[in-house]
C-alpha cells in the first residue's frame, strides 16, 4: 500500500486499558454444534471445558480447590428438562450443555443443581424459559455458564408471591456464574443466600427487573463473592445488594438507567450490615443513588466514574485488600461500557464442540521448556501436511517474539493462548515493509512484514495477542513503514476474544488470489492502529468488538480505519456491533478510504460500518479518496451507528435505506459459511 505518515508504537496493549477480554478464563478451541444428535448423548470435549473461575470462587477453601465444574465427567448435551433434570442433580460430575430453548413445567420450577457441574449453553442457542437453577446446602463445584435465564415473570412487578429465580443458592459453596443473560424473572436473577460464599459473578447481562441480585439473608459475615465485568440495566433495584458480607469485591462493572423508560434504578450498589466492599473502576450511568452503604458497613471506593448520577454516592471505613486472596487485572473504568456492550452475555464460541473435538490434536508450546514445543512455528511445523482433523496448538502464557507462517497445506489449525486474559500469550515481532532481510534479498514488503501469516482454510485464533512493535520514530529512515500484526489469506477463518495490535496496516485481509474466496469473521476482540489498518480483498465481519485508534508516532491525530481492495462482485468489510474509538483527537479520523491495489480500477472496494457506537474521532465527511480514486465511485455506507461520532445522511455520508441494510447482514457477507461450524 502507497506509504503514509510514520507511526511510532508504544506498548503492545495501546490506549485500550489492560485487559479487554471479554471472558474470565479460556474461550474453546472447538467450535460448531454440540455434538451428539440425540438427546442426552455424550459429546466431544472441547477446550471451554477446562476453564476454571477466577475471583473467589477460585480461592482453594472448605476442601475444594477452586471451582472447574464439571470437568472430570462426561460431557452430554441436553434439549429436554427431563434430560436436563436427570444429569444436573446426578451424583457424579458432568458438563451439561443445553442445546436449545428449555422451557419449565411448571412455570418457576428451579432444578435442584448437584456438586461438580457445568451446566453450559450450546454458543447463543442455551435458553431456560420460566424457572432456573436452585444450589442447596454444600453444594459446591458449579458453574452456570453462557445460557440465557429469562420470562419467569408472573405480571406482579414487587412479586412477593413467586420465589422464582435464576439461580438460587443456600449455603453453597464455589459458583461460577459467567457470561449469562438474565432477565425478567418473577424474583430475583441471581440470589446467594443464607453462608453462600466463594462465588464469582462474571461478564453477565442483567436486565429488565426488579429485584436483581441479591446477597445475603443471614446474620453470619462470613461470604466471599467477587463481582465483575457484569452489566446491569434496567434493573430497579439489588444491583447488587450486599447484606453481611465479609469479602465483597466489585470491579469493572456498568451500571445504566436507560432514560425515558418505565424501570427507573432505585439504587446502585448497596453495602448493608457488616459489609466490608471494595469497589473499583465500574461505570455508573444515569443512576439515583449510585453507591450506598449502611452506617455499620464499609465501602472503599476507587477509580469508578460516574455519569449524570445524583442522590447518594457513599463509601467510608476499611475493607480489604482483593489481592490478598487473587490476583486480578483492572479495565480502564472509561472503557467498561464498550467493553461490557460487547462481551458481556453468551458468546458463540462457549459450549461448542464438534466431532472434530473428541479428535483433536492438541499441541502445548510453552517458552519454559514445559510444552511439547518453546515456539509456536515450531507446533506448526510439527502439524502434517493435509490434516483433516483440527489440530489445537495452546500457548502458554508469555511473550513469544517470533513470526508464525501457517501454510496453505496445513488447514483446520487453532492456535489458542491458554492464559486468564488473551493479554497473557502475546506473539510479537517488528519487521516493516521497508526492513532488509537478513539475506540480504531485498526488503519484506507489507505482506511479508506479518507477525502471524495464515494462507490455510479453517483457521482459528483464540484468546491472544497478535502484535507488530516496528518503532517507526527510530526507523525514520526506512521507506515503507507498513508493519502487519495478522495476515490471512485463506478462507473460513475464525477470529474470537484476540487482540491485533500495530500501528499502520495493522490487520491485513486478504485472498489466496484476486479470484479466490477468503471469508473471515472477528468476534469479541480488539483492532488498534492508525493508518489503513484493516486492509486488504477479503469478505469479512467484524462483529461485536472494539476498533482503536491510536495516535502516530509524533504525537498526531489522523489516520483511517479501512482500505478495503473488494473485487467487484464479492462483498468487502462489515462492520457490526462494535465500537471504535480511542484517545486521539476529535474529527482526525477517517472510517475508511478505497484501495485500488495496483491502480486496478476493476475493484469495487466496500466498508459498511453498521449499529456501531462512534468515537467523536469521527470526521463528519467519514469516507475520503486514495490514490486518484474517488471513493464515491465505490462502496460505502453506515447504517444506524450512534455517538457522537455518528451523523445525518449526506452526499458526504451516504446511509444504507432500511432495505439495503436488510440485504448487508453478516449472513449476507459469509454465504452459507457458519463461523462456530469448525
């Protein structure tokens, strides 16, 4: 691509905050419909089914060393209550997941859940209608996870008649309660009741009630509960409210009242009783009453924001120090609700698997010599060629500074980070399109300068970072500052909760050739760069993630955030669901700008940016020319984007009508290819 301004790179995680993974352990590395056809049947094991709770729940205590469900046991795959009955209150341990929409007989019925379960839903397909979960005295060793609990609600807003909850717990012990969407019960969403304690509440959506999340009814300050990464909205009030709680972490949580609705939040967070909270970096939006606290409880309160709140805003006393019992990383409270918006709820790509799974080859890199492998080219070079089955390569946590080239002849390859946060696996390297090559044949030109190449079919990449640290302010000399994090060049890749990260010409999408096919879909992740830095001729969806802008390397503001090169009659990039923002100055950026690739004026290049939140680094006039080609010529639209960063349609920014839009869905965009499919 013709050469921009030089960009200089600072660290590798950029102005996003620490850690955006949308997920407190390990997403899967098998994908597509659970396996087993017929109900109750056992199923092929995946890489979610490892993963293990993080906050208290993960604490060693009451003889349970953290909280990993159900992973010893079977994993079977339910679609009745009859089935999804028999194996939650089973004596053995089984991971359950719940293909389908379940709903209760008798409306409100809460299965009585035994220890050591994984009761997951099948990617966005889990649904429980009309009742839930109840975790009775002892039980312990449970995750609920990535299902949506809902419509149990009996027509009586302050419904004192009807105990029917979500999930229910009296006196139980290490729960983990991640990525759920919860709404419209009868009484309480989650209840943690009468001595529960080591439990976790994570990246859930909770919403449309009244009584939300409650914690307590007991005299007794012994509970430990962590509480993060959830969002609350349109909830009236225990969001949550914390009674006699002797540890009660709560962090990078968003709390919203929606205005103009008929739910108005009573109050925010509630510290009651003997309560000792810590209350950190959560986004409070709207609300009466934000932070409460009893006069016998204490509140330590630091790094929350608070926007258009009124009423009581509380805290005071000595709490705790969280570190003392786990370690944790902490969002920038300014991105908690892009962050949540994006990657709270279930996810495609949890309690997935397919018969490829039970196969799968699982290859362990790790730089201290524990894994099989210390380099990830080295776990690729080891795949045969013309696999047929998915070879999963897990990355331990660390800084692998190396390039990875997947070739063509080694398709279905997972390389997977197998950390708590994708922050933790980071593989990174700083050649640019104008570095020589130590053979002295030249220089690596922008497709050779990437990190990860991929010119393999059925690719995916989970839970990592991807960066390119080419420091441009000490190479000014160089001509051609282009420096590519990932390239793919191949078709039906599979990009989930990962960070691509570089400056210009940061994620290359590209085609095995002009003529060929290369579908990719992005999901829950993160793009930072400044210059073109999502470019290139394939048909791809970003869908439901964070595109950040960064400043150049001295200090400007300016860049543009596409460059597609789409041949005529194919489809070029989507953009859905997602965020873009960024600390960089307001109006410097544009959304995008047409790549004809060699002065091709046989391409049509395309960027639809739609139901998208924009920063105010937006220009008005969001689309410009390149290289003599105007982009009105060409294919660009918005649909539906909101900030303020957003506009009016105009001969300067052209809007999609609502039948165009109908017409440009990620369906549209992926012909027939299902991405969860592995």
């Amino acid at each position: 691509m013709t050469a921009a301004v030089g960009l200089a790179y600072g660290t590798v995680f950029g102005v996003f905050g620490q850690d955006a993974r949308p997920e407190a352990s390990a997403a899967g590395t098998a994908t597509g419909t659970a396996a087993g056809t017929a109900t109750g049947t056992a199923s092929g094991t995946a890489a979610w089914t490892d993963d293990v709770a993080d906050g208290f729940a993960s604490v060693d205590a009451l003889g349970q060393k953290g909280t990993y469900g159900g992973r010893d046991g079977r994993t079977v795959t339910v679609r009745t209550q009859a089935d999804l009955e028999k194996y939650a209150t089973a004596a053995e341990p089984y991971v359950i997941v719940v293909a389908g929409t379940i709903t209760m007989n008798p409306k409100g019925k809460e299965i009585k859940v035994a220890s050591d379960k994984t009761i997951v839903g099948s990617g966005t397909s889990g649904h429980i209608v009309g009742g839930g979960f109840f975790l009775g005295q002892g039980v312990h060793n449970v995750i609920i996870r990535n299902l949506t609990i809902r419509d149990s609600y009996h027509g009586t807003w302050n419904d004192k008649e009807h105990d029917w909850d979500a999930v229910q717990m009296d006196g139980a012990h290490h729960v983990w309660i991640d990525h759920n969407d919860l709404r419209h019960m009868a009484d309480g969403l989650i209840d943690s009741r009468k001595d529960t304690t080591y439990v976790t509440v994570s990246w859930n959506r909770l919403s449309d009630n009244n009584k939300t999340f409650g914690i307590g009814w007991t005299e007794n300050v012994t509970a430990d509960l962590t509480i993060h990464h959830n969002w609350f909205h349109e909830t009236e009030q225990r969001n949550p409210s914390t009674d006699n709680v002797a540890h009660a972490h709560l962090y990078n949580n968003y709390l919203q009242d929606v205005p103009g609705t008929d739910i108005t939040t009573a109050y925010g967070n509630y510290a009651r009783g003997g309560t000792r909270m810590v209350l950190e970096n959560s986004y409070f939006q709207g609300l009466r009453n934000p932070v409460t606290k009893d006069t016998t409880a204490a509140v330590v309160q630091r790094g929350n924001v608070f926007s258009g709140t009124s009423g009581r805003n509380e805290s005071g006393g000595t709490a705790f120090d969280p570190r003392a019992y786990y370690d944790y990383t902490l969002d920038r409270a300014a991105d908690v609700p892009a962050l949540l918006r994006s990657g709270a709820g279930p996810r495609a790509a949890i309690g997935t698997a397919n018969a490829l799974a039970a196969e799968a080859t699982t290859l362990t890199v790790a730089k201290d010599g524990t894994g099989r492998y210390t380099s990830v080219q080295k776990a690729v070079d080891a795949v045969p060629a013309g696999n047929t089955a998915r070879v999963v390569i897990a990355v331990k946590p660390g800084t692998y500074r190396e390039t990875v080239k997947v070739p063509a002849t080694k398709p279905h390859i997972t390389i997977q980070g197998t950390g708590a946060s994708r922050k933790d696996t980071v593989i990174v390297f700083g050649n640019a399109a104008g570095t020589p090559k130590p053979d002295g044949s030249g220089t690596y030109g922008t497709g050779g300068s990437a990190t990860v190449a991929v010119e393999a079919d059925d690719f995916q990449a989970r839970n990592l970072t991807v960066s390119n640290d080419f420091d441009e302010a000490r190479n000014q000399h160089l001509n051609g500052h282009q420096a590519v994090a990932l390239r793919t060049a191949a078709d039906r890749i599979v990009l989930d909760g990962v960070i691509v990260s570089g400056d210009q010409d940061t994620l290359l999408l590209d085609t095995a050739s002009k003529d060929a096919l290369g579908r990719v879909h992005m999901s829950n992740s993160y793009v930072i760069g400044n210059v073109d830095f999502i470019f290139g001729r394939a048909t791809a969806v970003i869908d439901r993630s964070v595109i950040t802008l960064k400043k150049r390397w001295n200090g400007t503001s300016a860049g543009y955030v596409t460059a597609p090169s789409t041949p005529a009659h194919r489809k070029g990039f989507l953009i859905t669901r997602s965020t873009v923002n960024g600390d960089v100055s307001a109006g410097t950026f544009h959304l995008g700008r047409p790549w004809h690739a060699g002065g091709d004026a046989t391409l049509d290049p395309q960027t639809t940016v739609r139901d998208t939140s924009l920063s105010a680094a937006v220009r008005t006039a969001p689309w410009t020319d390149m290289g003599g080609f105007s982009w009105k010529d060409d294919r660009f639209a918005e649909y539906r984007n909101t900030g303020p960063g957003s506009g009016p349609a105009g001969t300067d920014r052209p809007h999609l009508t609502d039948a165009q839009a109908a017409g440009q869905e990620p369906a549209d965009w992926l012909g027939g290819w299902t991405p969860t499919a592995g």
